[in-house]
C-alpha cells in the first residue's frame, strides 16, 4: 500500500459523520480530506472518483463513491483483502 486510505468528506455531511465512525470504531488509520476546507482535496476526488460527492473511500485502486455505511461493507465484502488491511474482521473473537 502506498500511504494511509483516504476518506473525503464534506462539512455537515451525515454519511460523512457515519463513516468516519465505523473507521474510528474499527480502528482503522485513515488520513481525513475535507473538500470543502480545500479545493486540492476536490480536485484529486474527482481525479481519483470521477465525482464531487462524499463521502468517497479511496485505497489504492479501491475506490468506494458516494456511500451509506451499509454500502461500504458490502463493498468491502467484495475485497477481503481491504478490509483485513483495515483491520475489519467479520467475527468477533470469542472470550
């Protein structure tokens, strides 16, 4: 992996609010760009996207646009390896 996943988010975005959660709550290291506080961070969305909305996960070649959390987890049910890299685990251990 080259550097850290990146989320892009938007002030006031409830999906945006949503994701950042479910990373935090998994642990995972991601580097947050707000689109709206700088006009470089939406440039490369819609270079990396072909889109402006968010939030919008990207991963290498992984990219996740315009998503609810529900959506994002069948996307990365799609890419084990992804999701292991965050440290997402469909189980829970036991004890």
């Amino acid at each position: 992996m080259k550097g850290d996943p990146i989320l892009y988010v938007r002030r006031g975005c409830q999906w945006c609010r949503e994701a950042r959660n479910f990373f935090a709550t998994h642990g995972a290291s991601l580097e947050i760009r707000d689109v709206d506080e700088d006009y470089v961070h939406l440039q490369r969305l819609v270079e990396v996207s072909g889109q402006a909305n968010t939030p919008t996960f990207e991963m290498d070649d992984f990219i996740v646009t315009d998503f609810n959390v529900d959506e994002l987890i069948d996307e990365l049910d799609e890419r084990p390896d992804i999701k292991r890299s965050l440290g997402i685990l469909d189980d829970e251990p036991v004890g």
